[in-house]
C-alpha cells in the first residue's frame, strides 16, 4: 500500500483498529503466507553501536525525514514489523527496526560487553542501547514498543521525554508488578517459575504455536531461536514480573499516546482498555492475537499515519 492508498489522514481517532472494511483490511485479510526471511524491498540492513554491542537492524527511506522507531519484543525480531515498513516509508517517514540484544541477530550483544560488564540483562541495558538509538536520530521519533519493549520505551520516555513525538505501546503487559498474572496457559504458574523455568514456559508455548500461526511463520520463529540468547530470555522473564508503574508519569505527559492490541491478546482485553484510560491514550483493536504488526500490518500502518498526521511536532 502506497501513500495514495492511504485513507484521509483526518480519519477519526475512534476508526483506529478493525472496524471498517477499507483498502488497508482488504490487504490484511489477502496477507496469505508471507515469506519472514524476505526482507522488504529496497530496505537496507546496518549495524548499529549501542552500550551492549552491535545491534543488528533493518531500515527504508531517507533519514531526513522524520524518524520511527519499531522496538521488537523478547524472542522477537526487527522482521516482525517487516510488513509495516513499506506502508510507513512510502508515506515520508525514515523507518528503522532492530533486534534487541541477545535477541536473533543481536545475540552477541549483552551485559558481558558494558563498561563496567555485568552479569545480567536488565532493564538499564535495554534502555540504555534505545536511547543510544534514539540520539542518533538527532531530532525528536515516533515510537512504536512491542510486547516487551513497550516497557523499555515507557522507562526511555520517564528519563529522555525529549527525544519522543509520539509513543505507541503495542501488545504491552497492561498491569505494572508481576505482569504475568493475569495471563492465560502460563499465568498460575508465573508467581513461583523462576527464570529458567519460565524462559523455558515462554519458548515451548512459542515453539509450540498455540496461538495458530502460518506455517512459514512457525518456520521463522523456530529458526530464530537458533540465535537468541536463553540468557536474554531468563532475565527478560524475570524483568517482566518486576514491571515499573509508569501509568501516572504517562497520563502527565504532553504527546500523542497510542495502545495497539489484538482482541485476542495474552492479556484480557478489558485490562487493556483500564490500561489505556489511565495513560490518557488512544486504544485500537484489531482482529487476531499478540501480533498486529504481523497479522494486522496494513491496518496497524493506517492508525499510525493517521496518529502522526495530528502531531504538530518539529519535523
């Protein structure tokens, strides 16, 4: 979808998600089986120096224009926001999206290489690489959080809020504390499963595609964990169930604020839209489950053009 396929960039605020049938639903509904380890057409791949080590990332259109930043989850990877991309491009944005670190092609970035090393993943470390990335940009992003990086953009926003023009939290754990607790299959085990024991819960439900993905999908997935780091995912887990309530710093803050969420996501709807009331943001659904970029792209793009179009930031 190009940029004059998008609709009206005044579209209403309560259109975003999956209620109307239009040319970006038609386009997700026609996604089929798309091949993940293709990456989008005349986009670049770049290694980027943060604290933690090269992070590996993915990029379209020109850096002169303004930036968005696409932040992957825990297990994830910058292909997850592959079909986004191009929509985002063609409309005059520069798009980057890159693996965390221990995360697939990142997996040699890690605590081991900070000044001084540590022992640990944690939430400094993710921050820390963000706000390294964010900086280069030189001028203020729109930023998009995932899963577990909507945390991580949360903490970057409570300590730099000068370099963010908007902020969307996509499927992002809605609870502060043990953020796991009200999740379904793994939820009643998550208070005593230490790391292992939970990175090990998290990897076999993803192996396992209780959440019934394309097989091309499955494949990818299956074939990235070859490369993430179980340490990565170990302190992620641990990470996850100490989340920061943010929610009064974000209802303070003076920027467009966007929750994304699949109706079928790990966590109950409901607590995402409390979520969303308390952060004072705008809340789209969308048809499918944890993954919108994926199952959602041409819609998900849509909201997002349509939310940057009512931002009266500096370019």
């Amino acid at each position: 979808m190009g940029a004059q396929d998008q609709p009206p960039l005044g579209v209403s605020p309560d259109e975003f998600g999956s209620a109307r049938v239009d040319q970006a639903a038609l386009l997700d509904a026609g996604l089929g089986d798309v091949d993940w380890a293709s990456p989008p057409p005349e986009s670049r791949a770049l290694r980027i120096p943060a604290p933690s080590g090269q992070l590996a990332a993915r990029a379209m259109g020109s850096p002169l224009d303004p930036w968005i930043i696409l932040v992957p989850g825990a297990t994830g990877s910058k292909e997850d926001f592959s079909l986004m991309m191009p929509d985002l491009a063609a409309a005059g944005y520069f798009v980057l999206s890159y693996d965390m670190a221990g995360q697939y092609e990142s997996a040699a970035a890690g605590p081991e290489n900070l000044v001084p090393p540590r022992l640990h993943y944690d939430y400094g470390l993710f921050v820390g690489d963000f706000l390294a990335i964010l900086e280069s940009a030189g001028k203020p992003a729109h930023v998009v959080g995932y899963s577990f990086a909507a945390i991580v953009v949360q903490i970057a926003y409570s300590q730099r809020p000068d370099l963010f023009r908007t902020l969307t939290l996509l499927s992002c754990p809605p609870e502060p504390g043990q953020s796991f607790r009200s999740v379904s299959r793994i939820g009643r085990f998550s208070s005593w499963a230490n790391g292992r024991i939970g990175a090990a819960l998290l990897i076999w439900g993803i192996r396992r595609s209780f959440v019934r993905v394309p097989r091309s999908r499955q494949k990818f997935v299956n074939y990235r964990f070859r490369f993430t780091r179980r340490a990565a995912v170990r302190d992620i887990y641990v990470l996850m169930k100490n989340v920061p309530d943010l929610r009064g710093l974000l209802a303070a803050a003076d920027l467009p604020k966007f929750v994304a969420v699949g109706e079928h996501d790990l966590w109950p709807l409901q607590l995402h839209r409390l979520f969303a009331q308390a952060i004072g943001g705008r809340i789209a659904v969308y048809r499918g489950g944890h993954s919108p970029c994926e199952t959602s792209p041409h819609q998900f793009s849509r909201d997002l053009l349509a939310l940057y179009a009512k931002d009266s930031g500096p370019a």
